[in-house]
C-alpha cells in the first residue's frame, strides 16, 4: 500500500516537473521580446527542475543521494535568478526597449532598432560598465 | 605636470599621515599660476548605509584630523585645503565604483592629480591600491601617482581576533557541508546509536584538512565580517522565509502558466521602477534574486536603491508594488518590526517605466549599479550559511 502510494507519488512530481517544463518551452517560443522570454525559461528551472528532482529523491529514499538531491536543487535556485538577471541586464544595457501590448514590431525588429541606435552600428555594444570609464573619456577629452 | 590642485583620497591607514605630507609638499612645491590646493575624499563604505549618523561622524573626524596635518605641513606657504565627504547617497561596492566615484570628481573640480595611499582601503572588503591605480591609469585626462610612504612590517598580523571569528565559521560551514557530501550526516542520523564504528573517521581527517585550507584561504573573500548574533538571527530568519519564498514560486508559476498556454489572457509587459526599503548590497541581492526567482517578474537593473522590474501580467505587477517580498526580506534582514510597513505603491515607491525609456541617460553615466549581484555574494554577512 505504502509502496503504491509513492509510487503514485513519484510518477505525479515527475509528471507535474515535466508540465512546468513544456509550459517553460512553450513560454519561450510563444513570448514576443527577450525579457518575457527570460521569464518563462526560469520557470523551468525553478518549478521543472524542482519537481522533478523532489520525484527523484522520493524515488531514492532517505539517504545521501537525497541530501544530495535537495543540495543540487539548492544550488539551481541560487544560480537560475542570476543568470535570468544576466539575461534581461544584457539586453537592457544593449538598448532593447522591452515589447509593450501596443506595440506591433517583431523581437527582430526591436533588436535592429536597439542596433541601429547605437551610434558605431552595435560594433561595441556590449561594453560592460567599467569598460564604460575610458570610452566616455574618448569623447569628452 | 605643472599641476598644483590635487585629488586625495583618505582612509585610516597608518601610512595616511605620510601620505597627507607628500601630497601637501607636492603641492605647494609645485610652480604654477593656481593657488596650491589639497582637496581630501572620504569615500562612504558601502556597509555603512544603516549607520549613517556613526559613519557621518568618523568621516568628520578623520577629514579634519586631515585638515590640520596638512596645515601643519604646510606652515608659512600659501595651501588651501578642502574636505569632502562623498558617496553617503550611493553604494560603492568595487574598486571601479571607487574609481568612478573619484574620476567623477576629479572631473567635476577640474583637478587632474590623484594622489594615493598605498595602503588606501574605503572599506569594500578586499580592497588594494593596484586594481584602483590601474582602474584611473586607464582614463585620460587625469594622473595617478602613489605616495612614497615607509611603512612598518606588515600591519596586520595573520590571525586578528575579529578574523578568528571569520575563519571559524567558514571552517565549521566547509566541515558540515563534507560530512554531508562524504554521508557521514545520514549515518548519523540512521544510527545514532552505534555512531563510532558506523562513522568514516576518513573522512573526517580529509574533512578536517581540506575546512581548514578552504577556511584560511577562503575567509576574507567570503565573509566580511565575522558573525555576530544578528547573523545568526538572519540564517534562522532565512530559514522561515525559505517556504514563503517557494509558496510564492509555485503560485506565480501557476499565474504565468495559464497566461503561456491560454491564448485568451492578453500578456502586458511593463516596465516598473521599486525603491524597496532595504540597505546594502546583500538584501537588495536576496530581494532582487527573490523577484526573479518568481516567475511573471524579472528583475533587470540595480541603480543604487531602485530597481527595475520587468513585469509580463497586471497581477504580477500588483503582487510586486504590494511589496509581499520586500517585507519578507525586510523581516529577515532587520527582524519581525520591520515588516510593519506601507507597500511600495502606498509609499508611491514604484513608478510605471515607458518602454522606450530603456537607457536613462542620467544612470549610464557616473554611478551606475554596477555587477550587484556579485557584490551582494561578496558581502554574506551570515546569508543563508551556504
């Protein structure tokens, strides 16, 4: 009895896990910019990942694997939200005016007009903020 | 460089004094048509924003302890010295918002010599001269010279007693998480009884061994202070805000989910500015993590206290100016009273951001908010004990 609900159990987490997961992949392709985007493929992570590593654990019993399973679950939550955040500040820092409901251009046509607003054509976009000192000083001094 | 007006940044070192005398004799030594001027920079330490008041008075004290050193040197010549206190209304976490901090007011006085101490440290956590001088080597206009100094032996000695406490308790952190990787802490618990001959004695040699290298290398990186009560207070805090954080996860996760597959929920993307009501790097961290943690929110840019949230639906935006996790945050890091407040929409702490406002000019330049994410990891003042 004990052994039928587990493993209903296990087969309902990982189930679930996967949902969360088709629903991240779905979120991904249907979304319309970059940062509606990095929403969903944390989500992934988070509730994807989550539960099914909870099926996993239930699945393996009280011992160090478990421990070990909570400790990987552990260190996809602390490493997922930075580099969703590394994600969105990159963009933002490219110029990449988030898509609003009124809006009709594409994620491609967003990204061009971030492009194209960059005076040297987007060649050195990607300076970080401390590369930002010297390359300010060029055109002020 | 016939310049005679320089930039000096002071902190409380013992080569301060030595290094006030040699900027102070290159300046009145140097010809030139300008008055000989020493403008002294006291940089806030970026911890130090729940203490202002304290901080406010050490700056005092320091900048005119400084003062009078230089008009002692100066004597007969003619000097004009000038203190400023900079950076009480921002967080200066690395040695390149030190250096920005600097050059943007060397620019803003038009002084074009920094003189540093080399032992000069504005309380970042590992700080040296190097990186800095390298950091204002690189921007034109503005020279960097390190003041000759003679110093004594190494000041600090190996082991002070507030590092103690530090390397303590990383070796007790990497000794746990050992024993929790070798299995000795299932054991335990499976047999509590018959412990001493189901243990891996190996392993807690190797353990031992490998916590006390990790500890001593490891420990000015990881903590930045050593752990007080409050810190212990804060894990335990942690710790109950743990389930509240996944309770909130699982919700939006459901929220953002039926938007993703119901094609009849329109999906409303906004920016959203919050200046949540938190102080240094490691809560605006926690906070900002937690935000993007939860789906249907993404946390995009730190500038100083605001942070700019992007939102994908209206009830993740009315979850996020509610300020549900700002409290939480606040609980664990201030304590239960300090939950007790309006929500940022009440405090009218949370402006709607146009979509083509995506590079404010006035936040690229000078102070930006800059790698917070790493800065916050730097400073775990007892985080969450990993």
């Amino acid at each position: 009895m004990i052994e039928t609900v587990r493993t209903g159990g296990i087969v309902l987490l990982v189930l679930a896990g996967l949902f969360f997961t088709l629903v991240s992949t779905t979120g991904v392709l249907r979304l319309p910019d970059v940062y509606s985007r990095a929403h969903t493929a944390s989500q992934a992570d988070t509730l994807g990942a989550g539960l099914t590593l909870a099926g996993v654990a239930l699945a393996l019993g009280w011992g160090t694997t478990t421990v070990k399973t909570v400790l990987l679950l552990v260190f996809v939550f602390a490493t997922n939200p930075t580099a969703a955040h590394a994600i969105s500040r990159a963009a933002h820092e490219e110029g990449i005016e988030p898509w609003t409901a009124d809006d009709d251009r594409t994620d491609e046509e967003l990204y061009e007009a971030a492009r194209a607003r960059v005076p040297d054509g987007g060649q050195s976009g990607g300076n970080t903020t401390t590369a930002d000192e010297p390359g300010e000083q060029e055109e002020t001094g | 460089m016939s310049d005679n007006r320089l930039l000096v940044p002071v902190s409380d070192t013992e080569t301060l004094r030595q290094t006030v005398e040699y900027a102070v004799q290159t300046a009145v030594g140097t010809e030139a048509d300008t008055p000989a001027t020493v403008r002294f920079v006291y940089l806030n330490p970026a911890r130090a924003n729940q203490r202002a008041e304290a901080t406010r008075r050490t700056a005092e004290k320091l900048l005119d302890r400084v003062a009078v050193w230089a008009r002692e040197d100066a004597g007969e010549r003619e000097l004009v010295v000038e203190t400023i206190h900079l950076g009480a209304d921002r967080y200066i976490f690395s040695p390149a918002d030190v250096a920005n901090a600097l050059v943007t007011e060397a620019r803003g006085q038009n002084r074009r010599r920094v003189v540093l101490d080399p032992e000069y440290d504005p309380g970042i956590g590992a700080m040296l001269v190097q990186p800095l001088e390298g950091k204002l080597a690189g921007v034109e206009g503005i020279g960097v010279e390190t003041a000759p100094v003679e110093r004594q032996t190494r000041r600090t000695p190996v082991f002070e007693l507030t590092t103690l406490g530090e390397i303590g308790t990383l070796f007790g952190i990497s000794f746990v998480f050992y024993q929790v990787l070798a299995g000795n802490v299932t054991w335990l618990a499976a047999n509590p009884v018959e412990w001493a001959d189901k243990i891996y004695w190996l392993d807690i040699v190797t353990g031992t061994i490998s916590a006390t290298v990790a500890a001593v290398a490891l420990s000015q990186v990881t903590l930045s202070t050593a752990p007080t009560r409050r810190s212990v207070g804060r894990v335990l805090r942690g710790l109950v805000y743990l389930p509240y954080l996944l309770v909130e996860i699982v919700k939006t996760n459901i929220l953002v989910a039926a938007v993703i597959l119901n094609p009849q929920i329109p999906v409303e993307p906004r920016l959203t500015r919050v200046r949540p009501a938190l102080w240094g790097g490691l809560p605006m961290a926690v906070l900002a993590n937690s935000i993007t943690l939860t789906p249907g929110t993404l946390s995009v840019r730190i500038t100083g206290r605001s942070l700019l949230v992007h939102t994908l639906v209206p009830r993740a935006r009315e979850g996020l100016v509610d300020g549900g996790l700002e409290r939480a945050v606040r609980f664990v890091f201030y304590g239960r009273g300090a939950m007790r407040m309006p929500s940022l929409r009440e405090r009218g702490e949370a402006d709607p951001v146009p979509a083509d406002h995506v590079r404010p000019v006035d936040e690229q330049s000078g102070d930006d908010g800059n790698g917070t994410d790493t800065a916050g990891s730097n400073d775990t003042d007892g985080g969450e004990g990993r």
